[in-house]
C-alpha cells in the first residue's frame, strides 16, 4: 500500500484481531511503530485485545504497549485503560496491574467499572467484587450513565 497512515494501519491491526490472527496483528504494530507512525487509540486497542489472545504476543508485548500509551496523548483514554484491564486480568499475577490501571482513570464509565469487577470475580473474589460495587454506587462517577 503506497500511502499509508494511521487509519490503514489501525484497520489492518483490526482486522487481524477481528479475525483470529493476533500474531499478526501484533506484527503490524510494531512495523508500524518502525516505519515511525505514533498508533492511534484503535491501533493500540486492537493491538491489546491481540497480546490478550496470543500466546507467542501475550503480556510482554502488552506491557510494552501499556508503556508506549503512558508516553502518548492517550494515556488518560478511558476505552484504552479499560481494554488493558481485561488484558492483565487475563493473567495469573497481574491482578494488581489491572487494579492499577483501573485506580489510574480520570472519569470512570460503565465498562471501566464491569471490566474490573469481571477480572475479580474471574479470579473468585467476591469480596472484592463487592467492594467495587459498592464504591462504585458511591462514587460521582455517573457510572450508571455512561
């Protein structure tokens, strides 16, 4: 493709993901990286739902992408913290990654509050499923809005 931009290179991270080929997507992230595109918001959700679903990807590449969105002007994105939640909640010993990522959002919406009580409940702890829930009627979050 002869002119490509961040929108070509999003798409076709998407569309490895979408289609069972994370290893492949994950492999256009960082040749996009490469050829000096800053990933978009898209780009970089996608690439993270791929680390979630790769084995040979997985969560190396995912901290390292979590690495690169701290250093972007996306780093405060609510879609993107919350998508890196599901993804260290995939894995044994990563809980407190996605906790801090969870604790780290500005304005919490609906999902950002599923997404972590999803990775509790995953891993059995109800009683920190009922914590968030009940901090989560508390706070001024509107996450019931949202």
């Amino acid at each position: 493709m002869p002119d490509r931009n961040g929108v070509t290179w999003a798409c076709l991270i998407s569309g490895y993901t979408r289609n069972g080929m994370p290893e492949n997507a994950c492999g256009v992230l960082k040749e996009m990286i490469f050829e000096g595109f800053l990933p978009n918001r898209f780009a970089f959700g996608s690439a993270i739902r791929a680390c979630q679903e790769s084995e040979l990807c997985g969560i190396q590449l995912g901290m390292q992408i979590h690495g690169l969105i701290l250093k972007s002007p996306y780093a405060n994105d609510a879609s993107l913290c919350n998508v890196l939640i599901s993804m260290y909640g995939k894995y044994l010993g990563y809980i407190d990654h996605a906790r801090s990522v969870f604790d780290e959002i500005e304005i919490r919406n609906s999902i950002s509050w599923n997404s972590i009580v999803s990775v509790y409940s995953q891993r059995g702890d109800a009683a920190s499923c009922f914590e968030l829930f009940s901090s989560m009627q508390t706070t001024n979050s509107d996450a019931c809005e949202n």
